[in-house]
C-alpha cells in the first residue's frame, strides 16, 4: 500500500535540514543521536576558550575550540567557534555574520604582520612590531608637542590634545578602557576618545 504524501512548506523542509533544529524529520527519522555525535566528534578534545565576537558593538560572547595537544612544538588550530550559553548578552545564539567567526581566525588572507606604506609610497613593506610601536610613540610625542594647547584663549588651562585619536574595539573590557583612558586622556590630554560598543 501506497505510503501517504509528505506534504511540508518551505520553512520546515529547511528547518529539517538545519542542524540543531528538530530532532525529527518530517520523514519520521529522530535525528538525535545524529546530532548529538555529529557535534561530540567535532569538539572531542579541544580546548575551550570564552572571547567575544568582533564585529558589532552588540558584544556577543563566543566559545572557541582549539585542538592541540599543548606541546611546544603543536601549533593549536582552531576548529570550531560557537556561541557561548552562559554569557548574559547572546545566551548562546550567534547572528549570522558572527557564525562564521571561525573563518575570520583560520584564515590565509588574515594579515598578521605590519604593512607599512610611506608616505607618497605605493609600496606596502613588511615592518618588525618593535619598528611600529616606536614609530607610533615617536608621532605621538612629537603631534602632542607641537599641538597640545596648555590653555584657552581667555587664558583658562585646558591640556587638549586634540589632533591625535584613540579608538578600542568592541572587545576591549572595562578594565582596558578604564587604562586607554587613564593613559591618553589623563596622561596624554587626548579629547577624541572612542569606543566601538558606543558607536
Ligand atoms: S554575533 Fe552578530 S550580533 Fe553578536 S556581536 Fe557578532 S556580529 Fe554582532
């Protein structure tokens, strides 16, 4: 005898077809244990690491698994990035974008050393982090110098340093701010101070 027809609408034929969704196919097979094997093998053994998501200023908060063994000669890898259930801000879910955060760390286009193009240059050359750092604090000193006004033109004090910037990103923490603002606004006189979450 002939079996009836499965009729499903588009939504739940895709919702069947997505991992994490039902646990029963609308072809009446459970899923579960599937699943459930499915995601053991991929984050058997790997280290969990709790960080947040780059790129929104919503903050989510993220797992990254990392396989390796821990020697010193085994470069870990990363293998998998999911949302992390116990941060108070996405409580595990990942939009679509910070789904694929694996891809933005395991990566052969992700620049990790520092390019510099002089000025009227068209050519990038590869620069040490020691050569970068000294040339920003070298810019810094010598911007502030020439540009920090002591005080207003009514003679009022002021220490404003307004034509060198500071922005963080969105996963600098509060005590990281709490430092680029006591270094730059406080040390410095730095008035353009920005936050990624406040933009
Ligand atoms: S997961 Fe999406 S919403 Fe959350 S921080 Fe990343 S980009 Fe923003």
């Amino acid at each position: 005898m002939n079996q009836p027809l499965v009729r499903l609408t588009r939504r739940e034929f895709l919702r069947t077809g997505t991992i994490g969704a039902a646990t029963v196919s609308a072809l009446g097979f459970d899923l579960t244990a599937a699943y459930a094997q499915v995601r053991e093998l991929k984050i058997a053994r790997t280290t969990e690491t709790r960080s947040t998501c780059p790129y929104c200023s919503v903050s989510c908060g993220v797992i990254i698994h990392t396989l390796g063994d821990r020697s010193r000669n085994v470069r870990p890898a990363v293998v998998h990035v999911e949302g992390d259930p116990d941060h108070p801000i996405n409580q595990g879910t990942l939009c679509p974008k910070g789904i694929t955060l694996k891809q933005n760390i395991v990566n052969d286009r992700r620049l990790t050393k520092v390019k510099y193009r002089a000025p009227g240059s068209r050519v990038w050359e590869e620069k040490p982090w020691d050569w970068a750092i000294d040339r920003i604090a070298r810019l810094v000193k010598d911007t502030r110098d020439r540009r920090l006004r002591i005080e207003d033109a009514r003679g009022r004090a002021l220490h404003a340093l307004t034509a060198v910037g500071v922005i963080g990103g969105c996963t600098d923490t509060n005590e990281v701010n709490y430092l680029l603002v006591k270094a730059f606004r406080a040390g410095l006189g730095v008035v353009p101070i920005e936050q990624q979450a406040r933009i």
